[in-house]
C-alpha cells in the first residue's frame, strides 16, 4: 500500500521545519555554496550545520559536489526556491494583515482612553 500524498506532503513540510534548513536553502537558491560559507551566515556550530545538512540530503532537497576538500552544495531542483519565494510572499501578506490588525486594536484603545 501507498503512502497517501498528504502525509509525504507532511513529511516535506517537517523537513523545512528548521530555521537553520530554510536559512541553508535559502542561500542556495541564490548559489552554490561550500559549507564553509554557509557556516557564518547560517550562524551555528559546524557539527549542527552538518546534521541539519545531512537532512537536506536524506530528503533529496540538495545535492553535493566535490573539489579537493571542499564540499559545495546546490539545490536539486528550483522549485525550492520557487517555493521559499512563495512563502515569502505569504508571510508578507499575513504580517501585512497583522499589522493593520494591530493599527486598527491601536486606535480603538486611543479613542476609548477617557481624557487625562
């Protein structure tokens, strides 16, 4: 038997559940990047990166390279980056709505404050 899309869409969605993992993905949708590099932009300890690089690997969202002793890393499809773009501009949109939310709670606290 199968395993349904939505529970594999599941375990997509539980992969990306990392800030460090969206931070490393994010950075290679703009390149290919050495681990090296990664390491201060991605700020945390080279053994964490490598784990959470490990898992990247195991669900086949970045692929490897090597030259010498440098490892690079690049995204295995660009759909990654489509869909970190798409995100993006969710969040932007919920942020959006927030914050005239709060704009909106805001003013209506300054109308209901009685005069000092």
């Amino acid at each position: 038997m199968s395993t349904p899309l939505y529970q594999l869409k599941a375990e997509f969605f539980k992969t990306l559940g990392h800030p460090a993992r969206i931070r490393v993905l994010e950075l290679l949708s703009e390149r290919e990047h050495a681990v090296a590099e990664m390491l201060p932009e991605v700020g945390i300890e080279p053994a964490h990166l490598s784990q959470q690089l490990a898992v990247l690997r195991r669900a086949n969202l970045v692929a490897t390279r090597k030259e010498g002793s440098t490892v690079y890393y690049s995204l295995t499809s660009p759909y990654v980056a489509e869909l970190l773009r798409v995100a993006r501009t969710i969040l932007s949109g919920v942020l959006a709505g927030q914050a005239e939310l709060l704009a909106d709670l805001q003013a209506a606290q300054t109308e209901a404050k009685p005069p000092s």
